[in-house]
C-alpha cells in the first residue's frame, strides 16, 4: 500500500456525513459522534460505541478500508449499518427501538427502507469475493461483525 494513496479520517467524515444528510437526515445527531479509521481486522468491519462518560458516540471504521482498492460503498455501507445502530438508540441517546441490535435483520430492513438496498446487494457481491481472497481456509461461513 502506498501511504501517499490512502484514505485519511477526513475523508471518512465526509463520507458519514453524506450519508447522513441523504439518507438519515430525519435522524437528529443528539451528541457529539467521532468516525475514525480503527485496526485492520478481517472479520470486524466496522463498530459502534457509546461514551457514557462525556455522552459521545464512537464509530470505527476498518482500518483496511484505508486503502481505495476497497469501494467506497463498502465503506458507505459500514457507516450506514452503524448509523442504523444510532438510529435505533443503540450507543446513541435515542430511544432503544429494539431488544437487540442485530436480531430479525433489522438493520438490512432499515437500509433498505431508506433506499440503500443497491449498498446491500453491491455487499453481498464484494463479500463472497473478499471472503475467497482471504489467505485463510475458511471451512466455515464466515460472520462479519459491524
Ligand atoms: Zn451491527
């Protein structure tokens, strides 16, 4: 990877904010929200934390998706899936809307409610590609945590 090439936080603010303002736009960001770029991890995507010391959210962003061989939607798509989290109070001061997080893909229903469903199919396609390029055997199939 050439250092000079890669994606810095600036830019991944400015991806959360697009996606924000066109697709969450109804959803009031109620406390301070911080993106950044974490550590590179194959399986863990992105992750969503809640400060209760200072009332901030925490968003973390694979640090492999630095490097712009990896489309921007899947980039978009990470924001989006943790925003979704925000938007059903989890690690957000809204209201919690659901018992659990993941549970009846109810995140993949808020994105494509929100017409992000091209984001969801464009992730299925590049994962089962990601997950052959892994230079793991993967003898199971693999759960990607966000
Ligand atoms: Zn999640």
């Amino acid at each position: 990877m050439n250092e000079g090439q890669l994606r810095n936080e600036n830019w991944l603010l400015y991806r959360l904010d697009y996606v924000w303002r066109n697709y969450f736009a109804d959803v009031p960001q109620t406390n301070r929200v911080f993106v950044k770029f974490g550590r590179q991890a194959r399986f863990r995507f992105g992750s969503i934390r809640y400060c209760y010391g200072d009332n901030s959210t925490h968003i973390r962003i694979n640090g492999l998706f630095r490097d712009p061989s990896v489309p921007s939607e899947i980039v978009d798509h990470t924001l989006a899936h943790e925003l979704a989290h925000y938007t059903h109070g989890f690690s957000s001061p809204h209201p919690k809307m659901h018992l659990y997080p993941h549970r009846g893909g109810i995140i993949d229903k808020e994105l494509t409610k929100r017409g992000l469903g091209h984001l969801i199919k464009f992730y299925n396609i590049w994962v089962k590609n990601y997950i052959k390029s892994l230079s793991v055997l993967v003898l199971f199939s693999p759960v990607f945590f966000n």
